[in-house]
C-alpha cells in the first residue's frame, strides 16, 4: 500500500485557506440563522395583520359586534341598564 505524506507546505496552505473562508462562513452561518428568525417573525406578523383586519372589517360592518365590543372592553351600557361587574 502506498504511504500518504502529508508535507508541512500543505499543512501551511491548508491554514492560510482556513484562515481566509472560515471568517466568511461563520458570518454566512450567522446571517442565514438571523434570516430564518425574521422570516419566521415576518410570518407572525403576516398572520396578526390578517386578524386585525378582519377585527377592522367586523366593526366597520357590524354593528352588533361594536356593541358587543364596546359593552366588554369599555362597560357601556344602555339606558336603564345596571351594569354588573365579576371579578375573576
């Protein structure tokens, strides 16, 4: 069987070009990881855009669920209405 040499000049060149690149691909791994992050956030945000929108719609359009609304999150009541508070 044939013996490999592995001569010095090799081992040099090997470091000189793992010195170069491995800079390069470190930052390359960084970024593809910071992209994946913001393309997941992007797809969250995309998806609470569309909820707000409809919740946009729905009370532009209905007015028994502004009423609905309005009678949860800010108390409103009718007149003649005594409003009743639970606490949880």
């Amino acid at each position: 069987m044939a013996k490999i040499r592995i001569k010095p000049a090799h081992i040099v060149i090997a470091a000189i070009i793992g010195a170069i690149f491995l800079p390069g691909y470190i930052k390359f791994m960084q970024l593809k990881i910071r992209n994946m992050r913001l393309e997941s956030e992007i797809t969250r945000l995309e998806k609470e855009n569309l909820k707000l929108y409809k919740e946009k719609k729905r009370l532009e359009e209905d007015i028994n669920y502004v009423e609905k609304v309005a009678r949860e999150s800010m108390g409103v009541t009718k007149k003649g209405e005594i409003p009743i508070r639970i606490e949880k």
